[in-house]
C-alpha cells in the first residue's frame, strides 16, 4: 500500500480518512478516533496530506508535519465542488483527497505557534511604567 495523497475530514472525536495511490486508485478509506491519529501517522510513510481550514487544522496539520508529512490546508469552499454525493464524512474526505491533488488548488500553510495563540490580557500588558495597552492612559476605562 504506497499511499501519495490523504484527505482528512475534521471533527471533534472521529476522522474521516481516504487515501491514493500516485495514479489516483483509492487504497485507504478508514475512521479514526482522536487518540489514534498520532499512532497511525507515525507508522505511515511522509505524503501529502489535505485538510480544509477549521478551528483545529491548524493543530493537526503542525502534528502532522511533525511527523515529515506536507500538510496543504484549503478553504472549503474550494473544496465543495469536488463532492460527488450527499454531504457526509466519508465523501467529504474523498473530496479533500481530490482537491489537495489538483494542481491549482489554492492552498497555504499551517499557522505557526505565535500567530494563533489567545489573545493578551491586561496581567500579560503590564509594561512596569503604570501603561498597559487595554487601558487608556493607564488607567482602567
């Protein structure tokens, strides 16, 4: 089995996945649970790997490239067209599987670290000087 591309339909406990061969046959249509997904893409060969743009992709997709895959992140409304049937997980992640190979499919990066984390509160502005940025003046408003 020498999976090239993986679609993942996201969810919050059970992962839709379908995988292809480098000539497009489909050789992996499985449902993963949350805890395994660490386990089964570590024990798999680097590919690419689709995902549409969600809370959590961001967080699958760095795991995921931690683990030496290219994970390509599109939005779903690229993704839509490629449905073939009623909207469930498993044509979803068929769908993903066919969009993410298409070679002008327009997708980007994971977000890194930084860029997605909370936003500051008021104990993490204080600057020392009395001024904190969601104050005015550095009083409270």
């Amino acid at each position: 089995m020498n999976i090239t591309t993986i679609g993942i339909d996201l969810a919050k406990n059970v992962f839709q996945i379908h995988g292809v061969e480098a000539r497009g046959k489909a050789v992996l249509k499985r449902q993963l649970r949350r805890d395994q997904m660490g386990s089964f893409f570590a024990n798999l060969p680097a590919c690419v790997i689709g995902m549409e743009a969600c809370a959590s992709s961001h967080h699958w997709a760095r795991k995921l490239q931690g683990l030496g895959h290219t994970v390509r992140l599109m939005a779903p409304q690229f993704v839509k067209p490629y449905v073939k049937t009623n909207k469930n997980d498993i044509a979803d992640a068929e769908a993903i599987c066919e969009a993410v190979g298409r070679p002008n499919m327009r997708t980007f990066d994971a977000a890194i670290n930084g860029m997605d984390a909370p936003a500051p509160t008021a104990s993490m502005c204080q600057s020392g000087d009395g001024y904190s940025p969601l104050t005015e003046g550095g009083r409270p408003t």
